[in-house]
C-alpha cells in the first residue's frame, strides 16, 4: 500500500512541478453508461454574463469528455431573452453549443409572462412549464447544479 501512494506521488510531481494537479473523480467515476449530469442556470440578460456561463459549460465538458457529461441550461428571468429569436444575441453560440450536445430549456412561466409562445423561442429549444422547479426535480434526480 505505501509503495503504490509513493509510485502515485512520484507520477504525480511532473503535474504538481509544471503548477498543474489531477482532479480526483469521485466514485462513481462518469461513464459513457452513467455520464455526469449537471444543470446549469441562467437569469441574467446581459449577453457577456451568458457568454461567460458558456464557457463555462465548454471548459466543463472539454474536462470530461462529451461522451461523459450530460448537460442542460435553463433559462429563465430574464435569462430566457438569450433563447429568443427576436432579441438574442448569443443564437450562434447558443446554435453551436446545441451541437455539441449541449440541452437548453426555456422557463414557460417567463414566456407566459412576457405575453411570448413556443414560436418566440430558438430552434430545438423545449420549454418547461417553470424553469426553477425544473432545476429542483433534477437535483432530485442526481443532477448537480451549478450557477456559475
């Protein structure tokens, strides 16, 4: 047992030297079976605060691999204008995060509020009847939530 902790510091040091150290996964380690699932939310309208929780997301599953994370980000508030076709202006980034697997769903309470229907809202974007308990079933399900 000591002699594998000192091979694993020993491995190790070349990280620790260059400034860099490993994450430690936790059990259960994400698989292609059991991905990491993680809800992510976004209230704010201000195009930079979004384009900062994007990359977020990109830096989160640059780290795990596409094959190993699940994710999802719910607009709402004022966050659900960065899901509109009329007053986006992250549609490109919002399109090209969509095709690398990213999910994005758009609160209907804050739709149903500002007087906009499904047809407000970008392509393939669901929307779910109330963003917030959306994220609260999910972290009942498993799923980390993070508000970068």
């Amino acid at each position: 047992m000591r002699r594998r902790r000192l091979l694993a510091a020993a491995a190790a040091l070349p990280l620790i030297a260059a400034g860099r150290r490993e994450t430690e996964l936790s059990d259960p380690k994400p698989s292609i079976d059991a991905p990491r699932r993680i809800v992510v939310s976004i209230s704010e309208r201000d195009a930079e605060r979004a384009n900062a929780v994007f990359s977020n997301i990109i830096n989160i599953q640059g780290f795990y691999g596409p094959d190993m994370v699940e994710m999802v980000v719910v607009a709402y508030g004022p966050g659900v204008r960065h899901l509109l076709k009329e007053d986006s202006q992250v549609a490109e980034r919002v399109a090209s995060l969509q095709a690398y697997g990213i999910e994005f769903l758009a609160c209907g309470a804050t739709l149903d509020t500002l007087g906009l229907g499904p047809e407000a809202v970008l392509p393939d974007i669901p929307i779910v009847q109330n963003g917030l308990p959306e994220i609260v079933e999910r972290q009942l399900r498993g799923w980390v939530y993070l508000r970068p």
